[in-house]
C-alpha cells in the first residue's frame, strides 16, 4: 500500500499507539475524531512511527477486504514493559487473513502473541484490530474524510446495483440479458489461492455459508485457470433458500446455523483488481459467455449454480413479447421480477442503468387498527398506521410507514382517533408469512384512502 517497511526495527518497542484510540475516545464529536486522524497523519509524514503505526493498523481494521476470521480475542492483565513486536503482529495478521494460520493453531498464536505486548497496546488496538472494530466511534469514511488522497485511503466495497426499468424508458431498447430476479441475499465471494471469503453488498463478512465457501475453496483454482485469471478472482451472485425469511434468519445468526440447502447463484465475475477499483471494462457479454463456459466446474457441487438467461432484442416486437412473457413465467416461479442487463455493458460499481429490474407490485385494501408515533425527525407524529385485513384468504397484519408525506404525518396523527376502522389502500412487493404463520407486506407503502376524495378533508 506504501513505501514504509513495516518490517522494520523502528516499529519494535512504540508503548503509545493505543493512545490515539484514547484521543479519539475523548469526544464523540465528528469534528474531533477527523482532527485527531489530520494529527496522525502529520505525524506520519514527519517520520513518526508510533503515528505510521496506527494507522497501519486503522488500515488493517478497516480494509473490507482483510478477513482475519477471529470472532474472540482474549484480553490481558497486568502486562508492562513488553517489547511491543509490531512487525510480528502484523506477520500473524496476515497469515490469518491468507488462511495459512488457522483453527487452533491461530487460537494459540494469538495468545502467545498477546503475551508480548502491553496489556494497554494489545486491549485497545491489537484486540481491537483482530476483531476489525477500533471501537471508538469511526468508521472507513472518517478515516477516509482525511485519508482519502493519501496512501492510508481505505478501499470502498461496492459493487453494481440496478435500478428501476420504470425510470428509464429510453433504456429499454436494443439487446438485452434478461435474467430472473432472485428472492434471496446479494453475496460477492472473494477467492483467493487459499481462501475464500464471502460479503454482503455492503462489505460485510458473511460467516454463515461455510459449504458454499468450501465448494467455492475447492474449485477456486480451475476457476482462476479457466477464466484466464491469475490472481484473486471475484464472484458476483445471490444466495438463495426455501424462502427469503428462512434465509435472513439464518444469514445473521449466531449459532445454530443451518444453511446447508442454499444454493448461491453465480451470475457474474471479474478479476480482484477490477473489482477494487471498482470498474471491468469487459463487455456483459463477455463475461456471461466466459460464466457460462464454467458451468460444469460450477455446478459439480449442489449449492453452486450460474444463472441462466436469456438475449431478446427490445427493438423488436418479437423481442418486446418474449420479455413479457419471460418476466410472467419468472413472477408464476414465484421469483421477484427479472433483471435486464446491456450485453456491451461493462461492470461498474455503482447503481446504473447498465442493470435495471423489473418487479411487480401489488396492491391490497386494509382496514386501520392503530398508529405508531415516529421517531427522530417524525418524534411527535405519525411514524406508521398500522393495519390489519385479509387477502386471497391470508390474514396480514402490517405497519406501513413508507408513502407518507411530511403533511400527511402531520395530519394524520392529530385525527388519528377519527381514523380508526377506515380502509386504506396499500402497495407492495409481496406478501410474506411471519414465522408465526400469520402475514405481512414486504416493503409496503401507503397509497391512499379508499373512499376519500383526493383533497377531501379528513
């Protein structure tokens, strides 16, 4: 990431670097926290090593992609006057994160190098940084509020997102992917020579699929030979179980767990450094065409798969009946909508039109049970309206706190009492079953009353 040697003497015996974790503890504000990061970073230009020190390890806590897969880390008692070997800390925390120190072996390390350290520098930074939580009150964009045009930036995890076809009728046109859209949680695997490491959308480790990491571990290398990548290869797909609730529940678990019969659905890929910097300039058709030469590697194992699709031309007529009638048969499968992805698109880790999604909405009338006060900036009216009714025989029961305007807020909680029992239509995605067996609304937004006049006085 720079040209300091971390290997070196002068970061053997530095007893101070916990107490920028103590400055920056000092005070919750914003203002400071950037002001005690602006000091390090002087520091560290003019040579200090106990500064380039901590922010070494800031980088090494806040880098998305340093997955050390420590989820306890014991603290010490009593220890002073150790010789504080960072370099040595820092070797452990790489072969940590390329998974050639791992189980008990790891676990003893940890502790053997825990005993080398200050109880002061290893509770408050070396703990802190295994665990990837400096605990005191930053986060990568403070750091990089300052950092950002520096060699200690933070790499952003992001990756492409869609956005509404509806938005963009100009779009639809030409030829197009179209694949359907998952109920599932958008997961992107990172495969490395000897690890793999899932994340959320967001860059959150997810720990809860090991048979999908493993399956992933054991093809990882024909993977990276097939498509021609010689370093770390990033996949991009959804992890999809029996249902949407049944995976969430699990995904954040924290014991217990039992994912065994997800599947993750691959649908797109790229080299690491593409990915990192946030941009692949190979065409959507290239990479689906490359995905799909995979498939036999992929799908030996029952919990992976590439997603399939298929190309129509919306400047067609033809092409505009067959993504109708694809986007019917994917809502029939009880999916979620479908994708539509430009085949000489590249990948750009951001939300674009180079993705959109088409889902359908439905609508249900509901009768008012209740109302529930706002919070924050709503804190003294109307946060949701809760309601109650059936649909298609199923019992829903749901707080709808989306669709209101600020008026609206206002105005309906100080006639809240008058509201009771009046029906209100309501949009959403889907209905959903609780784990109680009764339902509710995914996303659900107020439209209107039924009955009143637009304008009318309620």
């Amino acid at each position: 990431m720079n040209t300091i040697d971390f290997t070196g003497d002068q970061f053997n015996e530095i007893k101070v670097a916990a107490d920028w974790i103590r400055d920056l503890e000092a005070s919750d504000s914003r203002l400071h926290k950037e002001s005690v990061i602006e000091k390090a970073l002087m520091a560290s230009k003019l040579g200090s090593a106990n500064a380039q020190c901590f922010l070494f390890n800031c980088y090494q806590a806040y880098n998305p992609y340093y997955v050390f897969g420590i989820k306890k880390v014991p603290e010490t008692k009593g220890l002073d006057h150790q010789p504080n070997p960072w370099p040595v800390f820092w070797a452990m925390l790489e072969a940590l994160r390329t998974r050639s120190l791992t189980g008990h072996a790891a676990r003893d390390r940890i502790e053997e190098v825990s005993k080398m350290f200050d109880s002061n520098e290893w509770n408050n930074l070396c703990r802190r940084v295994l665990i990837k939580d400096l605990r005191c009150g930053i986060s990568e964009k403070t750091l990089n509020k300052v950092l950002g045009n520096t060699e200690w930036k933070i790499p952003v995890f992001t990756c492409q997102l869609a956005q509404d076809s509806g938005d963009h009728p100009s779009k639809m046109k030409g030829i197009k992917r179209l694949e359907g859209k998952l109920d599932g949680v958008r997961v992107i695997a990172v495969v490395a020579k000897n690890s793999v490491n899932l994340y959320s959308r967001n860059g959150k480790p997810f720990e809860n699929f090991p048979q999908i990491e493993q399956a992933l571990d054991s093809i990882g290398q024909d993977l990276r030979r097939q498509l021609n990548v010689k370093g770390i290869l990033v996949l991009d797909g959804e992890v999809v179980g029996k249902s949407f609730q049944d995976l969430m529940k699990q995904a954040q678990r924290k014991t217990d767990v039992k994912t065994d019969e997800m599947v993750y659905h691959i649908f797109d890929w790229m080299p690491f450094e593409n990915f990192s910097e946030g941009f692949c300039n190979s065409q959507q058709r290239k990479r689906t065409q490359a995905l799909e030469s995979v498939r036999e590697t992929v799908e030996q194992h029952n919990c992976l798969t590439v997603t399939d699709g298929i190309l129509v031309d919306l400047d067609l007529a033809e092409g505009q009946d067959q993504l109708r009638r694809y986007a019917d048969d994917a809502v029939a499968r009880g999916l979620e909508g479908i994708m539509i992805k430009e085949w000489e698109a590249p990948y750009e880790c951001r939300r674009s039109s180079f993705w959109m999604k088409w889902k359908p909405t439905m609508t249900v009338d509901l009768n008012i049970v209740g109302f529930e006060e706002g919070t924050g900036r709503n804190e003294g009216r109307l946060g949701a309206i809760i309601c109650e009714g059936e649909d298609n025989g199923r019992r829903i029961h749901v707080n709808v706190g989306s669709g209101l305007t600020d008026d609206d807020r206002d105005t309906f909680w100080s006639t809240r009492d008058g509201l009771v029992g009046n029906i209100v239509e309501v949009e959403a995605d889907a209905v959903t079953q609780n784990q109680d067996g009764t339902y509710s609304l995914r996303f659900p937004r107020f439209v209107r009353f039924r009955g009143f006049e637009p304008g009318e006085k309620l």
